[in-house]
C-alpha cells in the first residue's frame, strides 16, 4: 500500500464508499475533519491550490 499526500485549499474526492467524518486535533489549537474515501480507485484532486500570502 503506498501513502501518497496531496496539499490544496480544496480537495475533492471521488469514491465508492466513505467513512463518517471524525474530528481531530490538528496544529495547536486549531481541529480539522478526517474522512476515508475507498474505492477502485479512489481518486483525490486538489480544486483549489494553497496560496501562501507574505507580509
């Protein structure tokens, strides 16, 4: 099983079967919803790029 990760602003998700959403600790303070999409295949496309601004 290969682990591959993907990063964007938005992701989308294509599959068969999802799992219920799970909340869990990200960075410090801040929580962040974990979700299992399964599939043949499961397919994971970021729609939306992350965009770092500089001050």
């Amino acid at each position: 099983m290969s682990q591959e990760r993907i990063q964007g602003e938005k992701i989308r998700c294509v599959g068969r079967r999802i799992s219920h959403t799970r909340l869990i600790h990200y960075t410090g303070q801040h929580r962040a919803m974990e979700i299992y999409v399964e599939g043949i295949p499961a397919v994971a496309e970021v729609v939306k790029e992350w965009k770092v601004v500089k001050k």
